[in-house]
C-alpha cells in the first residue's frame, strides 16, 4: 500500500469520550482517497460515489500521528475502487497500529456530472503496475 496522508490528531478533534471523532476521521479517508484517485487517473473530475462499511478498530487520542495508505483494488470503465488502511504511527518506536479499514469508489465525471470514461493512458499504466506487482510477488 502507498502513503497518501498524514494527520496528527488535535485537541479540536476529540469528542466526548477522547477519542478522535469518527466523522473527523471519516474526512480525513475521503480526502486523501479523492487526491490519490485524482492523482491516479490524471483528472481533477473525480467525485465520491461511495464509501464502504468503517470498521474503526483502536481508538485515537490527541497527539497520534496518523498515516493514510492506500491501493487501486480495481479500475472500471469510469470508476476506481481503492482500499484504505489507516494506522497510528508511533514516533519512539516506528510501529503502527490499525486503526481503521475501509473501500472506497470514485467516479469520473464531465463538467455536466455524467460519468466519463477514464483516459486510456491510465488504464496502460494501470495494467502496468498490476503486471509489476504482480511479478515482484512471485519473484
């Protein structure tokens, strides 16, 4: 998986029970998803169509560093499909902890909202990286 953010969570993220609110994190996922899968298939036109079951597994605290990673599971026609593991970084001993999974699919749009196919170049640099990794694991 590829590092796509970075959070470190605030005082102005905690809520009642002091752990990070989960619509704060929720955010956080939404975004760095949308700049990678802009990233990734070379257009500012991508928007959320969905975002799979949250499982928040450990709870964040104030002063947790947070590391977003994320990994094209598929590519359609007009969407990408990506998974994304968000862990807490510890500083002193560089171990990180899962803290919450999740899928999330977005769309290609044109300038009037209606999907759009996603480019060709993309797709062969996408058929590319899938055939490299999947090299490197048999190798």
């Amino acid at each position: 998986m590829k590092l796509i953010s970075k959070k470190i969570c605030m005082a102005k993220d905690i809520g009642i029970h002091n752990n990070l609110f989960g619509g704060t994190l929720m955010e956080w996922i939404d975004e760095a998803a949308a700049a990678f899968a802009t990233e990734y298939c070379f257009t500012p036109n991508m928007v959320t169509l969905r975002v799979g079951e949250l499982l928040f597994k450990k709870p964040v605290k104030t002063g947790n560093h947070i590391r977003i990673y994320g990994e094209v599971v598929a590519l359609g026609n007009t969407s990408i499909n990506i998974r994304i593991e968000v862990k807490k970084y510890n500083l002193y001993s560089g171990e990180e902890t899962t803290v919450c999974l999740t899928n999330t699919t977005f769309v290609r749009i044109d300038d009037d909202g209606t999907p759009t196919p996603i480019g060709e170049t993309v797709r062969k640099l996408h058929q590319e990286r899938v055939a490299r990794e999947g090299a490197a694991v048999a190798g």
